[in-house]
C-alpha cells in the first residue's frame, strides 16, 4: 500500500508484529519509514512478516539539503516570504512542498537591511537552495543568499514579465515602472520555463 506522499519517517507499525526491511528503521520499539513509496509486507517462515519500503520509479522526488529548486511565492510579511516549491533541479514535483524564505536568508551580505517586500512579491517564481528540511508541516527553509539565487520571473504591476536591470531591480518593458527584486544571476541550466 503506498504510503501518504513524501512522509519519510512515517511510523509503520510495532517491532512485535514485523521484523524491519530495506526502506525502514527502528526506533523505541516500532519501525518508522526511511524515505517515501509503497509499503510491502513479505511473510517469512521464521514468524514475523517483513516491512519494506520500496521506492517506486514513480515515487517522489524530495527536495534534499543543499538542492537548488524552484519556486512560486504566495505571500510575504516583514520577516519571511512564503513559498511553494515547484521544482528540484529540473524535475517537476507531483505534490506541493511549502517553504518559507527567511529575512535574514535573503542575501549574502547587508542581511540586517534586508526588506522582504524590496526582494519578492507574490507570484514571482524563484530559485532558492534548501538549508533545512521541513517540520510536521512539511516546510522547507529556502535561501536565496547566492549570486545565482533570487527572482527569475516576476510580473509587473502591468501583468507584464519584467526584465531585471541590477541585481536589485527589474523593469516593466510596457510602462518602464522600476520594482525592487533580489534578482537571480540566472545561469541557464537552472532555468524553468
């Protein structure tokens, strides 16, 4: 039976009734999926059936610490932007991950000056690095610190898609109105159209 998409470390049942397979551990006395697929329980002579986790062709990719993803951003306030994370490296994901872009995650440098709403509005599509993996709510913490990371598509007020002109602005090419962006330095390999 699959298990809920992406719930590594879901708990499968007590060390009493199953003996743990490939795809699992143990922990206090009841063994916990090691990373996300189908769950599979082979009977054996010598008593307990086995509990394995097998990772299907299909099963899902996640996004790991140190993956470079891409994006969308749902809302901001004064400390983070939320995100929804579409893709790791070049392969789309089948389910929404959230990820949350810290203040102080946003640049490199001058992080203490850095204004969430001057680096990312709603909508735009980002390319961000995972630095922590997420809590029971599935919430990946995202930086944007990089030269290579920040906003690579973002619309103006106009509807239209901007064209970054420094690393901290793009401008709208139908009425010319400047926004404050943390701009990607985009190298092509990353780029999801």
């Amino acid at each position: 039976q699959p298990l809920s998409p992406g719930l590594a470390g879901e708990r499968l049942c007590s060390t009493e009734e199953a003996t743990a397979g490939s795809g699992t551990y143990t922990r206090h006395g009841f063994i916990f999926s090691s990373l996300a697929g189908c769950l599979e329980r082979r009977c054996e002579d010598s008593g307990l059936p086995v509990v394995s986790v097998i990772r299907d062709s299909e099963s899902q990719l996640l996004p790991n610490v140190g993956s470079v993803v891409t994006c969308k951003v749902c809302s901001i306030n004064s400390r983070f932007a939320k995100v929804h994370i579409l893709y790791v490296g070049s392969t789309p994901l089948k389910s929404t991950f959230r990820g949350t872009i810290r203040r102080e995650d946003i640049r490199a440098t001058e992080r203490d000056k850095v204004e969430v709403y001057k680096s990312f509005r709603p909508s735009d599509i980002v390319l961000a690095k995972v630095i922590s993996l997420g809590d029971a709510q599935s919430n990946y913490l995202l930086s944007t610190a990089e030269n290579e990371l920040g906003v690579v598509v973002a619309r103006s007020e106009a509807g239209v898609q901007m064209v970054p002109i420094s690393w901290c602005e793009m401008q709208c090419p139908r009425t010319h109105t400047k926004e404050f962006r943390k701009v990607a330095r985009v190298q092509p390999q990353f780029l999801q159209t």
